[in-house]
C-alpha cells in the first residue's frame, strides 16, 4: 500500500484527463478496488470505453450519458474479467450494439501450473472471477484496434489474471490492475500467476512510457519509477519469505503472520494469496518445496 493521496473524483462523472480521453469512476469503493473502478472513454466519434466496470445500472446511465451529439460507442474493451471490470460490458453492449473485444473468457491465459492447481479445487481470492463471461471478439497480444481517431495496441499482461491485457495508446497505456500507483496489484493463484506477473512488469518496463492509466486510483505519472518499484517490492518480499524460511518449514498463514505484520485483518487474506503466489513461483525456480504436492495448506521449505 502506498501512502495516501487526493484521488476521490466523484462517481458517474465524465472526467476529461487530456485530449480524446475521459474517465468514469464506478460507484464501487472498497478495499480491493480503493475509490472504485476506473472507466474510460477514448475518441470524439466513435468512442472506446475501457472497462466498462461491474454489474451497476448507475454506472451503465453514467457511461451512457457521457455520449455527446454524434458520438456512438463502437467498441467495449475489458482489460480483465474480474466482477469490478466486466460484468457491465455485456449490458453496455446489449444498449449500444458495440461488440465485446477482450482476451478471452476467465481461463484464457492461464498457465500450465496454475491450470493443474484450479484442477486440484483451489479457487481464486480478491475481486472475484466473472465467470460467465466471454468477449464476442477474443483478442491477440500485438493486435491493434482502431477507430477514426483513436488507435490501441494489445499487449497481453498476465499475472493479475491469466486474460490481462493493457492497452497502448500512444505513449500513453492503460494498465488495468496490472500498475497502479495506490497499491501493488494482488497476485491470487490460481487465478493469479507471479511468474507471469514478474515477465509483465519486464515486458512494460523496456518501454518508454509517458503516463499509466490504471484501473483504480490516479494516473502514474512515473511509470519507470513504479515499474521498478514493484519489481523490487516484489524481490523484497521473495527475499523475506526465504529468510524465514530459514528457519524451518512453514505453511503460508505462519509465513504471512510474519511478515505482514502491519496488515490491517480484513487485508490478511489477500496477503496469503500474495505469499502463495511467491512460494509456487519459487517453487517453479526450484529454490523451496513441499512434502507432498504443491498446495495452499502444504508446509514449504526452502532448498537453499
């Protein structure tokens, strides 16, 4: 979590944040989403809406309201099919007549270890996974959507979810949960992978970016800065959760009681998942293992 900041625009409110860009807040503030989810809106003609955001007839009105005299909705992208990102797209569709563009349904990237724990009946934590859902055009990493004024380029970013993808706009990219400047993203096998989510974070990195656009909270307005932040906040916590490794094997509640031990309780959980997701990708390094096969309740070791 990062220190707090003046980022609390007022919910159904288009927002314009440069030219041919506005913002939408969604009326959904909690601990896993901090003021709400952000939706855009790119173009002056035919509009892009980024996320249209969960299931909420308000913010349907609100996104629909924000068309002007000429201006239509072509295309409805969801970066990711969490239940504070996509469940209002098939609405916002049935209204508009624009298609659905993402990268697949809840399981589409999913990597080959987390395929075999979701098989084993662990089920994912935070936003919750939108299960039902399925775009009407799946896209590809590197694939570019355009409209008359506008032009996106897909760059597929799991480790929030398997079917994460940003959008490049410009020198500018919409990076979902992927980057954000409020707080780290959550990483929550199975539906969450570190592994991916660290090759993400490299893949942005060797970019030149002006600006992120997340899904919760401000812009950032240092992308490098943030970017090697989270890659060292997450080294740091790989680091830790050897170090007490060290001193004999532990389940992931011992490990996160000692290392989250300025966590408020109603973050707790989400802070298992968090260090689940750094044991399996150390796991995957061959640098700790289990007893038995890789679980959640599994006691881990290190092989250091």
């Amino acid at each position: 979590m990062q220190a707090p900041d003046d980022f609390n625009p007022p919910a159904g409110i288009a927002e314009t944040l440069e030219p041919g860009l506005r913002r939408i807040l969604a009326p959904n503030p909690s601990p896993m989403t901090y003021r709400g989810t952000n939706t855009y809106l790119i173009g002056t003609a035919d509009v892009a809406v980024i996320d249209p955001g969960p299931a909420s007839e308000a913010h349907l009105q609100a996104v629909l309201a924000a068309l002007g005299p000429g201006q239509r909705i072509s295309h409805i992208l969801v970066s990711h099919s969490h239940l504070d990102h996509s469940p209002l797209a098939r609405p916002l569709a049935e209204a508009t007549g624009a298609p659905v563009y993402a990268f697949g349904d809840s399981t589409a990237g999913r990597s080959a270890v987390m395929t075999s724990l979701a098989e084993a009946g662990l089920a994912g934590g935070g936003e919750g996974i939108d299960i039902g859902f399925a775009p009407d055009i799946s896209l590809r990493d590197g694939e570019t959507i355009t409209g008359p004024d506008w032009q996106l380029e897909v760059i597929h970013t799991p480790g929030h979810l398997g079917n994460h993808i940003a959008f490049a706009w410009r020198d500018a990219c919409f990076t979902a949960d992927h980057v954000m400047g409020w707080a780290s993203s959550l990483v929550s096998p199975p539906d969450g992978d570190l592994t991916d989510f660290m090759a993400s974070c490299q893949r942005l990195a060797a970019r030149d970016w002006r600006v992120f656009y997340p899904g919760h909270g401000a812009p950032v307005t240092a992308p490098a800065a943030r970017l090697a932040w989270l890659i060292e906040h997450r080294t740091g916590r790989e680091a830790a959760i050897l170090a007490e490794l060290t001193a004999g094997p532990a389940t992931v509640t011992e490990l996160t009681a000692r290392i989250y031990t300025e966590t408020p309780p109603s973050l707790l959980v989400a802070a298992e998942r968090n260090v689940f997701a750094h044991l399996v990708d150390l796991a995957g390094k061959s640098l700790v293992a289990t007893d038995g096969p890789l679980s959640f309740g599994a006691r881990f070791r290190t092989l250091r």
